[in-house]
C-alpha cells in the first residue's frame, strides 16, 4: 500500500515596503538579486514583484512569494543569508540608510 501524498499547503512570504523615490532603483536592484536567489530554492513555486500604480496606500513596492510550504521558507532563508554574507551585504543597514519602512509576514490561504 502507498503512502497518500502530502497535502500541498502553501505559504505566502509578503514583504511591503514604504521606499522614498530615490532609494528605489537601488532598492530595486537588491530585491531582484534576491528574488534570483529564491527562484532556485526548493518548494518555490512563483514570485511577484509590485509596485503601487494607484491608489492611498503606503507601501509601494510589494513582494510575495509562494511556497510549497513553511519548511521550504525556512531553507531559503538560510540559503539568503549566506548569500547576503557572501556578498558583505546587510539588508537591515539597507533598509536603514535608504529611509525604508518594511511589513513582513507569512500569509496561508484561508479558502482553496
């Protein structure tokens, strides 16, 4: 008899950022070599990288990612952080010296 096959349960990482007009291309820059990095990790099933075209909200640049699930988020964040280590960079420091404002959390579907 066979085993029944893991219910897939994906996870949302959702990052909104608040990024001032000049920090953006530079902020850019880092959130794409990252969203590369993601792209090879196990359990990635696709990415979205928005910016805000209308409306009153705060944040304007929006990042989601889709998991296969949390234990897959769990290995690319460490496969992140070396690579940040390995290229001396310190998303923290970034975020602090460009004037960004960052909300990031874990999201799961409440319907199918």
């Amino acid at each position: 008899m066979t085993e029944p096959a893991a219910e897939f349960k994906p996870v949302y990482r959702v990052d909104k950022f608040v990024v001032p007009p000049p920090a953006r291309d530079e902020f850019l820059d880092r959130v794409r070599a990252t969203h590369r990095i993601l792209r090879e990790q196990p359990g990635f099933v696709r990415d979205h990288i928005l910016e805000q075209s209308d409306g009153p909200g705060s944040f304007n640049i929006v990042t989601l990612v889709e998991w296969a699930g949390q234990e897959y988020i769990d290995s690319a964040k460490i496969a992140v952080m070396a690579a940040q280590r390995k290229m001396n960079f310190n998303p923290q420091e970034l975020l602090a010296r460009l004037g960004i404002k960052a909300d990031i959390a874990n999201y799961q579907r409440l319907e199918a």
